[in-house]
C-alpha cells in the first residue's frame, strides 16, 4: 500500500519538475522579449545586451522566479492533506 504512494509521489515530483522548467523557460522568455522591445522603443542609452543581460538578472533574483517554487509546494500540501485524510480519519 505504501509503495503505490511512494510510487505516485515520484511520477508527481517527475511531473511538477517538467512543469517547473516549462513554465520557468516561458516566463523567462516572456521578459527578455518585453525588455527587447522596451530597448528597441528607444529612450535608454547604452548597449542593448548590457541592458538585456542586467534585466535578466535582476529578474533571476525577483520575485516571480521565487513563486514558480509552488509548482511543488502547493501540490505537496494538497497531496499530504489528501493521504492524512484518507488514513487517519
């Protein structure tokens, strides 16, 4: 019985880590593609990959890269409330 849980636990974590970088590599190239054409708007001085460059790591310590960590937070609670649930009620 407990081998079917750890079993769905794996294909789970399998499954949101798929997700984590999928969404990851779109979000990142949603910004990069926003700081593209706030460059090519014109209005800001300097080298367009300098520019990139720095937006890109300003947003790798943001806020938005933190939040693609519930990918595997919320389905954890979700999956630990569901088997105390089913076992100990």
């Amino acid at each position: 019985m407990i081998f079917g849980w750890i079993r769905l636990w794996v294909f789970a974590l399998v499954g949101m880590t798929v997700v984590y970088f999928l969404i990851g590599i779109y979000w990142r190239s949603l910004h990069r593609e926003e700081l593209e054409k706030r460059f090519d708007a014109g209005g800001i001085p300097g080298d367009r990959t300098a520019y990139i460059e720095s937006g890109m790591a300003s947003y790798e310590k943001g806020l938005k890269k933190r939040l693609l960590w519930l990918i595997y937070i919320l389905p954890t609670i979700a999956f630990v409330a569901v088997v105390y649930i089913l076992n100990f009620q």
